[in-house]
C-alpha cells in the first residue's frame, strides 16, 4: 500500500503551491491590515482584498456595505498610505452568492366570511368613493 504524501512535502518541491501560499499569506495580512482600518460594522463585511499593481480590490458581501465601503474608501486610502502600503486607486466589488435561497412556497390566505362581513359594513360607512370601492371588492373575496 502506498502510503500519501504529506502537504508540506508538496508545498516544498512544487513552486506554483509554494507561490499561490505565499500569495495568500501576502492577501490574508493585506485583509487584517484593512478591516482594522474600517469602523465598526463595515470591517466584518469585508470578506476579501487583494492587490493589483497599484489598486486594491475590495470584495464585501452585499451592494449595501459596498456602497459604504466606497464611502469610505479615501479614508480607508489615506489610512493604508500611512501603513505604508501604496494604493492610488480602491476599487469595491461585490460577491454574489452563488447559493440561492430556498423558495418558501406561500400558502393562499382566504378571507373568512366574518371579515367580509365586517370589512363589507366598514366599507358602508367610508366616505371616501375610491377606498369604499376598494372595500366592497375586498369583501367579495370572503362571501363566496
């Protein structure tokens, strides 16, 4: 039997993973760095960096926090420039994902035959010509 070789034996001989892991240490300090210059509530929605050249590209998890993100993103500049990490230009995307949310089938609700009644004499006594028809239509789902 043969028996499998350990990672680190890999990540030693072969230079493409031993590049991708220094790469990802380089982005995870990059990441830390950036969410402890972000205020409160927006540094748990950056969920990644990364540096491109002279850019950095912020990745959050919902267009609502990438628009704060963007808001924020000169500061956040400044703040970096004074780490001593060079950036001209932060770029903010947002990750969709990929799991969509199960579908909740909505169950019909049917207006009873009290609440048509009640909503039927209410509807009497509406002054108002638009919201008394409104009413009356509303009733005739529950008198059937």
């Amino acid at each position: 039997m043969i028996k499998p070789r350990p990672i680190n034996a890999f990540m030693r001989s072969d230079s493409v993973l031993r590049a991708l892991h220094n790469t990802l240490i380089v982005q995870e300090k990059l990441l830390i760095l950036t969410r402890s210059l972000l205020p409160a509530p927006l540094d748990q929605h950056c969920i990644s960096v990364q540096q491109h050249y002279h850019n950095l590209i912020v990745h959050t998890n919902s267009s609502a926090w990438g628009s704060r993100l963007r808001y924020f993103s000169r500061d956040l500049r400044a703040k970096l420039q004074d780490k001593g990490v060079h950036v001209q230009k932060i770029e903010v995307r947002v990750l969709i994902n990929s799991r969509q949310k199960a579908h909740i089938a909505r169950h019909a609700h049917h207006l009873s035959e009290a609440n048509a009644k009640l909503i039927e004499s209410t509807a009497d006594n509406i002054q108002d010509i638009d919201l008394r028809a409104a009413l009356k239509r509303l009733s005739k789902h529950g008198l059937t």
